[in-house]
C-alpha cells in the first residue's frame, strides 16, 4: 500500500478497504510503520514502538477497525506486559499485570497497536515535554506544541501516523491537542467509557477516555466500540437506541446554542481564538440554528481553585503511590510535580472535601442554562499553541520552589492565597475546557478555523449530560459544511507523503 493511499483514509475507510480485501493488514500496518519512520524522529510522538509486534499481529476474523493501526496513550490505557510510564520516570517500572477495559475493548475492535504516545509527567499540562521522553512536537510547525496531555497522540494522527489515536481528558487533555492539531477531540459523558478495572474513575470522575481522530465518523465509531459499562463500575449512563455512528450520521434538529468567548477566570483570549468561534457562530446561524452570545453563570476563579485543587489530591496520591509500590524517589519527579505534590499533602481533607462538593454548583449551574440553550459554543483555547519550551519554569521561579519543598511550605502557600493565582496562570492559555471534566459533561473541538498562517484553530461545543448524540450530529453536519480533509492533505505533502519512491 503505497504512503499516499494510506494517508488519504481515516480509520472507518481503511477498515472498509481491509474488509473488501482491495488491500490486506499486513500492508497496511506496514505502511504506517513505514510512514512513522519517516516523520516520527522529527515530531517525537511514539514513545514507545510496538512495530515488530503490529507487524505480526493475528487479528480476530471481525471487528469494526480490523486491521486498522493504533496508538495508546500511555497515561491510564494499559497493556498487560507493556510498561506504562505516565510519562514519569516515577512510573516507569509500572508494568500492568492485565489490559484496562479501554485495551481490551479497542483489541476486540481488531485495532493494531503500533505502540503508546507520548505525554507529560501524570498528564498535568497543556504543552508535552516530559523529562522521561523528549520533547513531542507540532507537525503543523515543529517550533510548537501539539498541546497536552495527550500531545503525543494528536500529533501522531495530525502527522498521519495513525488515523486516530487513545486519548484522556481531565481538564482538556483530548480537546486542547485536538485544537492545536486540527483533530477531532471528543471528551464523553462522565462514566460513558470505564476506566477499569483497576481504578473506578480517574481523577473523581473528572477524566475520560475517547481518541483523537481526523473525522467525526471515526469518533462516533469508536465510541461505538468503547461506550457501556464494565462489571464493577460504579454507575451506568444510559446508552442511546441507536449506534452513535448511525445517529451521528442524522441531520440535528434545530438547535438553540449559546455562544462565549470571554474566559471564564477573566484572562486575555488571542484574537484569533474569538474570531474562529464567532465564524462558526454565523455558520450555525446559516444552518438554521438559533444562536445568540450567553454563558453559563459559573463563578471562574471558584472552578479554577477547584479545579487546581483536584490537581494537588492526584498528584500527591500517585507520587505515594508511586513510592509505595514503585520504589519510586522524589527526585524520580519533575519539579512542577513535587512542588503540586507537597501541596496535596498540605491540603487540609475538609478543604479537598470542600471543593469536590463545589463541583455540584457549577453543574447546577450549567444545568440551568442548558434550560434555555442546546448547547454551548466557545474556542476550544485561550490562546494559540505556545512554543517549545516557552512555558518551562523559569530559573528564578525554580529556585523558589526548591525551596519551598525544602522548607515543606505547603500550607504556608495554601494560607498565603498564593494558590487562586497559580491556578489563574496555569488555565490562563486552556480556560475553556475544565467546565466539562467538574460537571461530567461532554463536550468536543472541531477544526473548523485556520489562521492566515495555516495553523488550526479549534472550536468547542459543548452538551447536557449524555448527550454526545447532538454533539456528534451537530459536529457532522459542520464538516459537511466546512471540511478540513484538504488541510490535512495539504500537511502530508508537506512532510513528503508525495515521495515517488514510496
């Protein structure tokens, strides 16, 4: 299978080449192996290979991607046998002892795994460029970030390594690398995908796990494939009447869409970022929906404080845990992560308690405007991707926090209010999408705007709980109106998809 045939599928379409037997899995699989080693080096992606391993894989004899390549993330999506290092050297003798249920549902699917991509330390930022594994880049402009956490994976798809990849999100994590890659990110209900079985639910809940994928189709597919609950889990959502992938293949109804762009916790939004939600505003409208600007009425700063409060709680339990079970040290640990550590073990419980009871106020509230609207539309980012290497700590600031942890000042920085500012300029660039990792509500990016310069721009919609329906509905007939297939057509060829040779 040549190069430019494969990169001109998304997942559902090599599937159905696979299954008509115009090409086999071994050629495909060897075509995306062949294609990684062409553009992985430059970008970092892949964290881990598996080639030699997809290469031989024996596939069931069905399954909606059979045949179809495939990378995990490597934060949470656990292989049996494989290590799983949440790109942390503190986690990076992890070796799971059996697949998580998200594993073992996208093998049964007949995905092939080439191998895991790449994350930040824990998935605790928007950009990836964790100590463990090097810098991931933008494909799009390797001097930016493809985002985070799951940066590895939107760069691989944007790249064309693989038409969709694994994916989390716990406060942007599939959304934000979607926006910054021109991807498809859709962060599902609360409980729509287990996390199991060796966990309930990540991060209380406010995590899920989906892809990231160059069409909507492939989205509704795989969650087709993910979607229902597993035995243990701690609550079911209900599941629709139909398939997601033929729902989303439905014309929505006329829908009543609420539209913000102003952040949340009061930061600057680049110009850029307006302009690509307000034209999708006057799309909408030109569709026949009924648009006009109103956002929910969320205290900001409060779901920021909550927010970062969750942050400090996971982080030092899995630092503990890490030590516990791993051997791990804290100097196993980046900076940033035992500096968020030493201020989850001096986070009173009443006060951690406290802020996860909040999140019921910012559902409340967000229930109250789903009242009146069908949806939200807002960018998916403050701000466009930062460069490498902008956002690490700079050294004075370093030197501070070293000596913080020396002096254990946690509780010092939590009675200082220090902490409501450091969560202000830690969301400052992603302020739109924790709203649906408190709430439990889905919400997805679209890449429907591109900068004169020729980088996407992502914009975000959001839904009622359990209602990826109208989220997927909606989302097909945008890239029905607006398509983005020859933007990435157009990257490709830029990385040399065209060589004769291949």
């Amino acid at each position: 299978m040549k190069r430019e045939e494969y990169l001109q599928q998304d997942a559902t379409g090599l599937a159905g080449l696979i299954r008509d037997g115009e090409v086999t899995t071994q050629q495909v699989v060897a075509a995306a192996v062949d294609w990684a080693g062409t553009v992985n080096p430059t970008i970092n992606a892949i964290c881990q290979p598996q080639f030699a391993e997809a290469l031989s894989t024996q596939l069931p004899p069905a399954g909606p991607f059979a045949g179809v390549p495939f990378l995990l993330k490597d934060l949470a999506q656990e292989q049996a046998g494989i290590p799983c290092t949440y790109g942390s050297r503190g986690l990076r003798h992890f070796v799971p002892e059996q697949d998580s249920d998200y594993v073992a549902r996208s093998k049964q699917a007949g995905l092939v795994i080439l191998g895991r991509a790449a994350t930040p330390e824990l998935g605790l930022k928007a950009i990836t460029e964790p100590r463990l594994w090097g810098v991931c880049r933008n494909p799009w402009d390797t001097a930016l970030t493809p985002g985070g956490s799951s940066g590895g994976s939107g760069a691989a798809v944007a790249a064309g390594i693989v038409p969709m990849a694994g994916a989390n999100d716990g406060g942007g994590s599939i959304r934000i690398p979607a926006a910054y890659n021109g991807l498809v990110g859709l962060k599902p209900s609360r409980g729509r995908v287990p996390a199991g079985p060796r966990v309930a639910e990540n991060w209380t809940g406010a995590s899920a796990d989906h892809v990231v994928c160059r069409s909507v189709r492939d989205s509704a597919r795989m969650l087709d494939v993910l979607a229902g609950p597993a035995s243990g889990d701690p609550f079911v959502i209900g599941a629709p009447d139909q398939a997601f992938a033929e729902l989303a293949a439905q014309s929505p109804r006329t829908l009543r869409i609420g539209v913000f762009t102003e952040s949340p916790y009061g930061t600057e939004v680049a110009r850029e970022c307006v302009e690509a939600a307000e034209s999708v505003a006057k799309l909408l409208e030109s569709l026949g929906h009924n648009v006009e600007y109103a956002r929910p009425a969320i205290d900001g700063k409060a779901l920021a404080r909550c927010y970062l409060g969750l942050y400090f709680g996971e982080v030092s339990a899995t630092m503990a845990w890490a030590r516990k079970h791993l051997n791990a040290s804290d100097s196993d640990f980046e900076l940033e992560t035992r500096l968020l550590g030493m201020l989850g073990d001096s986070l009173p419980l009443a006060d951690y308690v406290n802020m996860r009871r909040q999140w019921n106020d910012f559902g409340r509230a967000l229930g109250q405007y789903f009242e009146t609207y069908d949806l939200y539309l807002s960018p998916t980012t403050g701000q466009l991707p930062a460069r490498i290497g902008q956002l690490a700590t700079p050294t004075h600031l370093q030197a501070v926090a070293r000596l913080m942890l020396m002096l254990r000042a946690g509780r010092l920085v939590h009675l200082s209010g220090a902490v409501e500012q450091m969560a202000l300029d830690n969301l400052a660039r992603t302020p739109f999408t924790q709203l649906a990792n408190l709430t439990g509500t889905p919400a997805i990016s679209l890449p429907l705007h591109w900068t004169a310069d020729g980088l996407p721009v992502g914009v975000q919609l959001g839904a009622r709980f359990g209602d990826e329906t109208t989220l997927l509905q909606l989302a097909t007939q945008l890239e029905q109106a607006r398509p983005w297939v020859a933007h990435h057509q157009r990257l490709f060829q830029k990385l040399g998809a065209s060589d004769p040779r291949k």
